[in-house]
C-alpha cells in the first residue's frame, strides 16, 4: 500500500523567496502540465504525487523542483518552485529560495545531481502500469523500501541509478533521468508505450 504523503521529512531554511531566473523554467512547467495530463503524478487532496526538477546550469549542484504541496497543472506559478542550493546531511538540512518549501524528495534529487554530473533532468512519477510490467520490460528494482522523502531512499535510489537512468522504486514509483528535460519525457514515454504493447497481446 502506498505510504500517505504527510510532508517533507527535513529540515529546511530559505534564503529569499525568489527562485534564479531561468529559461529553463517554462520548459520545465510544461513537464509538469504533461506528467498531469498522463497521470503521471496522480492528485491527492492538495497537491499531486510526483516532483520534477532540472540542474540549472551545467556543472552547478542548484536545481528548481516543483515545491512541496503542489498540483501538478497548466500555467503553474513560479511560486510553485523552489530552488535547491545544498544539503547538509548531518543536520539533515536543506537549504533553498521560494516562497514555499521544497519537494519532499528533495534530498533524491539532491544526491542524484552531486553523483551524476551529466544529468540535468530528474523526474520522480507514480504509475501502476510501470510497476506492474517492470519485471517484462526489463526496467531495474530497488530491492528495499525505505520511507519517502528520506536519505535512506536516496542511497537506495542511487545503487541502482549508477548505471541505468529509468529505474522503479520498489512498491512507490519510477524515476526517470536525462541530460536534457525532453530526453527524461522520451524515456518515460517509451516504457509508457511498451506498456501499453504489453496490454495489448
């Protein structure tokens, strides 16, 4: 059964409530609007199950992500963003900008930009479809289930990220990497279609 979504699960100081001014971000709501339309990040009662983010620049660890709390949808707000700048394990502190808090996953996104240099693009989703063909199509597995929004399904995550960019956490959801945006979308969109070959047989 799916874990309720009850918060973040860290600490977190802003520094401003304005986010980078970034070309990127339209792009990015976009994702958003397209994760919703395919039910991607199915809603709860304020905000929907999914975060998607993107490296600002090349070579810089800061990243946008979708805030805490948010409904993934058409024409979103910049205010439904936040800026990731670091994470402090030990105080297990996020420290960002924006006028609400960040992603609840925030910590995943994190380790994935600091261990993965050439990814510039994580998208987290929920789909009963990928995790019920997974086995078929191939598609990696984490063999634990920690808790949402924790560093324990971070370092899960990352095993198995090391070496592939679409991988299912177990019970939970996928997550889908790539050097740009559009190249997350079209991996998410190939398993999506080989799912529904599978449906068909």
């Amino acid at each position: 059964m799916a874990e309720i979504y009850s918060g973040i699960k860290f600490n977190y100081k802003s520094f401003g409530k304005t986010i980078e001014k970034s070309e990127l971000l339209s792009e990015l709501k976009s994702r958003c609007a397209f994760f919703n339309e395919k039910n991607l990040a199915p809603p709860y009662p304020g905000g929907s199950s999914g975060n998607l983010s993107f490296r600002i620049k090349p070579g810089a660890i800061n990243f946008i992500i979708t805030a805490s709390h948010t409904a993934l949808r058409e024409n979103m707000p910049d205010s439904d963003f936040t800026e990731i700048i670091s994470y402090d394990e030990n105080e297990n502190l996020i420290i960002g900008k924006g006028s609400e808090e960040p992603s609840s996953e925030s910590i995943m996104h994190y380790l994935i930009y600091k261990n993965k240099p050439e990814i510039n693009a994580v998208f987290h989703g929920h789909s009963p479809e990928l995790l019920k063909f997974a086995d078929q199509l191939k598609i990696p597995v984490t063999k634990k289930e920690p808790e949402y929004g924790t560093i324990e399904i971070a370092r899960e995550a990352l095993k198995f990220l090391s070496t592939d960019n679409f991988i299912i956490l177990k019970n939970h959801g996928f997550i889908s990497l790539g050097k740009t945006m559009q190249a997350a979308v079209n991996l998410t969109i190939n398993y999506l279609n080989n799912c529904k070959s599978i449906n068909n047989d």
